[in-house]
C-alpha cells in the first residue's frame, strides 16, 4: 500500500513539474550513455544533463564546416573517426590554412575526464569545445546565425535541443560536449574480457605475457598509463615528461606544455598529458607534436630513446641508460598487449559518423 501510494504521488508530481517547467534540458529525453560495467563514472555537469537531441546537434556541428571563418574547417577535419577521432599528420590546416602546433587529439572516453588538451589549459569538456571552437575555427555565433539557422533542420534541431529560435555560444559548446561525451570506447578485447569477469579470456599467450611487462618494473608502462588501481583508461590523465627532449633548461623547451598554465619557468615545463593507450592501431602518429610515426618508434624511444632532461619524470627510472633495453623479443610482446585495446568496434560505430552522409 505505502509504495503505490508514494508512487503515486511521484507520478503526480512528475506530471506536474514536466508539465510547468520551460526547461527543455529537464522534459528532453535523457541520453542513455553505455558505460561499461569497469570503467569509472561519467562526468556529466549538472547545467549540461545528457539529452538525444543535444548529442544529435552536437554531432551536426560536430561535422560542420560552415562553423568557421572560411567555411572549410570542420571539428572532423582534424578529428577523424577513421583515426580514432585523431588525425593521420603530425599538425593539421586550421581556418585559412594556418597550422595547429600540437598534434590532433583523439577523442575516445573524454566523459571520464577532468583536464583537457596536451597542457590541461581547461577542466570541462564545454571550455575545450569554446577553446576549440575560437582556436582551430575563429568561430562566430552569427555564422550559425545567418549560414545555419536558414535551414529547417537546423532550426529543429536547436529547438529540440534547447527549446529556443537564437542559438548561443553555450548552446553550441554544450551540444558539441555531449556529442563527444558519447564517445566511449570500451569494447577492446581485454574489455571484453573483463566485461564477462575472466580479464585474460580473448588474450594470447604473447599479449598476457606484453601484460607482464606493461604491469611490472620490466616495462614500467603502468606507473602513468593507469591500471595500478584496475583504471581501464590505460591513462592516469596527469601531466607528466617521458624524456622525449634532452633540454637542461626551462627556456629551451619549444612547447611548455603544462608549463603553459603553471609558469613557462616552473616545475612543469615539458610536462604533457598522458596519452591514453587505446586504439593505437588507428591514431599515429604520436606524442603532443607527433613527432614519433607509429607504435615501432614509441616503443623505440622507452626501450633507447629516452632524454634525461630538466623536468624528466622520475618513473622514467632508466633514463640514464637511454630507456628500458628490452630484447626485441620482450618489445615484441609488449606491443601485441598494447594492440588488444584496439576497439573496431568504435572506429565503425555509426552513431558517430558524418550524420549528413
Ligand atoms: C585544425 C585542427 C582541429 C580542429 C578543426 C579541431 N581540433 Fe580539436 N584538437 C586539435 C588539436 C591540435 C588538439 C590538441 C591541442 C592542444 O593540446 O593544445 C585538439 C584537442 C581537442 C580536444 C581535447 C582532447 C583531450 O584529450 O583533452 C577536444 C575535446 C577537441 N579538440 C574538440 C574539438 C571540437 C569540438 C572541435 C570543433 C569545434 C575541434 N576540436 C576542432 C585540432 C583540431
Ligand atoms: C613517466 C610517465 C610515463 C611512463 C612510465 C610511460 N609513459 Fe607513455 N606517455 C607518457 C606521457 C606524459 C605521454 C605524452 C607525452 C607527450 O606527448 O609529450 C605518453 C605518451 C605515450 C604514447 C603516445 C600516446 C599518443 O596518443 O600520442 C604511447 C603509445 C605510450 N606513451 C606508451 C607507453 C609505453 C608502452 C610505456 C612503457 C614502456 C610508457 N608509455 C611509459 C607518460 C609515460
């Protein structure tokens, strides 16, 4: 008796607060993320619930050339889903063709996340799609004003999603930060593994043993790509120097990284975010000006490779004798682990393709 009576008072209750409120963020229907089962929680801000009809715009604006100044420079330029949401060059064309100085990010698991770009210059995927919006794309509000609205579809989908005729800067970073908070990927074969309790059931021999080496001092890959405490991110999303320049001095370094937001002369100089070892397959080439071409030459730089510098980190404990100086063999079998985070699965996801194709 008590249940259905209070049920029933929250059914009333329900009807009449979706009923009065003007907010369509609150009667939209709510976005079902699939995350799975071993991953943390997503991070969803409260003023930026999860709806179908925002992550529908943002993956419209997403593929939009007509959002930048020169009308050629979508956010899927330089985020290509082929690539793991990254991009195939080391920089890439932005709005009237100059070049970006970092290499194109993949966007994969970015819901899990609380620091943004290469230097972690923003903390909310909303301020990294404003930053990207004005940085790769000189965008302008009247361009969605006057290129955009015109068009039925357009002037649906804003109205679904926000219940309003006059697009707004928030608008458009809040649509475009929850089409890419959908972004998961998660169905590699050791998540499949895991997924079903038996982590090592779709592994080889070869990868299992790679595991042991990514997991133990012989490789010492854990210590910043995450999983000591289980992260399935394969990234502690801190910022750290892998040793990849062999500066001595602050000042030397070209890209401050971290340094940009802490103090260009501190600590943090040539301190990046760690990459997140998923789909490596798909995104080479590598590092934060993706100087290094494809996976043989990352695992190249950790086994002879690796700088001592400035800000070098002190997981990098073989750096004095240039990395870890694995056999090939040993190198061989790190690599193959490495490759069992490949997810096709999202590469091929078509609820994130081109939605105008
Ligand atoms: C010209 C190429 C280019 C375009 C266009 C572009 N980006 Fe990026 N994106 C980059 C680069 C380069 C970085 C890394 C920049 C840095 O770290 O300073 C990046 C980083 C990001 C990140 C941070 C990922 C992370 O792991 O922290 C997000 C999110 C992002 N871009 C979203 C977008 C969105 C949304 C758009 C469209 C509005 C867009 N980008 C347009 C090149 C581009
Ligand atoms: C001291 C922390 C640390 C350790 C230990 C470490 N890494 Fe990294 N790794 C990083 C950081 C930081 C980056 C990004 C550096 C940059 O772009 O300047 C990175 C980048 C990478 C990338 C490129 C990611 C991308 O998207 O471009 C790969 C691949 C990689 N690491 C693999 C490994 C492997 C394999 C090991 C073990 C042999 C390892 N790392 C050990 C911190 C570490």
């Amino acid at each position: 008796m008590r249940t259905s009576y209070f049920l029933i008072i929250g059914l009333i209750f329900g009807l009449f607060s979706s009923c009065s409120s003007e907010d369509p963020q609150t009667t939209a229907k709510p976005y079902a993320l699939k995350v799975p089962s071993h991953f943390p929680p997503a991070i969803i801000p409260a003023d930026n619930p999860l709806t179908e009809a925002k992550v529908k715009l943002g993956r419209m604006l997403f593929y939009e050339k007509r959002i930048s100044e020169d009308q050629l420079v979508a956010c899927a330029n330089c985020h290509k889903q082929e690539f793991a949401f990254g991009s195939d060059k080391p920089l890439d064309k932005k709005v009237h063709g100059d070049m970006t100085t970092r290499n194109s990010s993949v966007l994969f698991n970015l819901a899990f996340t609380k620091e943004f770009f290469w230097d972690g210059r923003t903390k909310t995927l909303e301020a990294t799609c404003k930053d990207a919006l004005k940085g790769e794309q000189k965008f302008n509000i009247d361009f969605v004003k006057t290129r955009l609205m015109p068009e039925q579809r357009y002037k649906d989908a804003f109205n679904s999603a926000f219940n309003a005729s006059e697009p707004t800067d928030d608008m458009v970073e809040k649509a475009l930060a929850s089409f890419i908070r959908t972004m998961v990927s998660g169905a590699s074969k050791v998540d499949k593994g895991k997924a079903e309790g038996n982590p090592n059931k779709y592994l080889s021999a070869l990868e299992i043993e790679g595991q042991t080496i990514f997991e133990t001092e012989e490789g010492d890959c854990f210590h910043c790509h995450g999983v000591i405490t289980g992260n399935p991110l394969m990234t502690d999303n801190l910022f750290h120097n892998n040793g990849l320049d062999p500066y001595m001095s602050a000042g030397l370094f070209k890209d401050p990284g971290l340094g940009f937001v802490t103090g260009v002369s501190g600590p943090d100089v040539g301190k990046f975010k760690t990459g997140a070892l998923r789909n490596l397959s798909y995104s080479a080439p590598f590092m934060h000006d993706g100087r290094l071409p494809n996976l043989d030459a990352v695992l190249k730089h950790y086994n002879s490779g690796v700088k001592v510098n400035v800000t070098i980190d002190p997981n990098m404990k073989k750096a004095n004798q240039g990395g870890l100086q694995l056999t090939p063999d040993r190198i061989a079998r790190l690599k193959a682990y490495l490759l069992a985070f490949d997810d096709p699965i999202f590469i091929a996801d078509t609820s994130f393709s081109n939605p105008f194709k």
